[in-house]
C-alpha cells in the first residue's frame, strides 16, 4: 500500500499544479488590416512587441488576401488577442521572385525570397509603428507609405 501511495502521490501532485496553473493575463481582441501604397499585405507577418510595463510576451498575426489580420499572444499563451498595454509593431513579408510566398520546405537561409515591406516598417530597430491596447476591443489599421 505504502508503495502505491509512493508512486502515485507525485503524479497527482503534478496533475493539481497543472490544473492550477494561471491561464495567463486578461486579452483584448485585437484586428486591423494592413496596406502598402493602398494594397493589402497579403501573407504579411505583424508582431507586437510588448513596451515598458506591458504584460506577457507580445502576440503575432498574419493578415489574409484582404490585409486583415486578428493577433493571438505570443509565447506559451497562444490565445486569440493581446494583453492591455503599449506595442511596438513591426510588419514584415517575404516574397520570392515570382512574388510568390516562399515555400515552406525551403529553410530561410536559402530561399530566394527576400523583405517586401520597407525599411523602417520592417526593421524592430527603426519601426515607428506602435499599438496601445486598451481592455476592449480594439480595430488597428496599418496604412504604410513607400519612401
């Protein structure tokens, strides 16, 4: 008896912890589209990097065919939206010659697909893109402008 109750005590112990473990901060939804020149970014990768006292890790979207886009968290989390805070956003997406996506069986370090959204956009150094989130739903558009 005494066995058993050794081998199953950490297992239950495990189960609880995982059981009780914090999902993770309050998210707000977050959607928007995104332009180049007035056309949609079609497959664009838009992160939002968490600024100051911003909680959690961040969050990503990718915008379809229309350049719209709804961001889910970053990290672990994974959840539709974002935690109420200051963002800086950086847009980014690669297009092969063609101007096709590149492809996914191709690692990055040879694909002939290069950035298609321009510098500072595209640049986490330069972006002057931000995002402030707020508790309820919020609709961000990126319009961005060629140099």
């Amino acid at each position: 008896m005494l066995r058993h109750l050794c081998y199953t005590a950490p297992v239950f112990l495990v189960v609880i912890a995982l059981g009780c473990a914090q999902p993770g901060p309050p998210l707000t939804e977050v959607k928007g589209r995104a332009t180049l020149d007035g056309k949609p970014l079609d497959g664009a990768v838009i992160r939002f990097n968490p600024l100051a006292e911003t909680p959690g890790h961040g969050g990503i979207a990718v915008a379809d065919g229309d350049g719209k886009f709804s961001a889910i968290a970053g990290g672990a989390d994974k959840r539709p939206g974002l935690p109420a805070g200051k963002y800086k956003v950086l847009i980014t997406r690669h297009r092969r010659p063609d101007g096709s996506a590149p492809r996914k069986d191709v690692p990055d370090i040879v694909s002939d697909a290069i950035e298609t959204v321009p510098d500072p956009y595209s640049s986490s150094r330069d972006t002057p893109l931000t995002a402030t989130i707020g508790t309820s739903s919020e609709t961000i558009d990126f319009h961005l402008k060629s140099p």
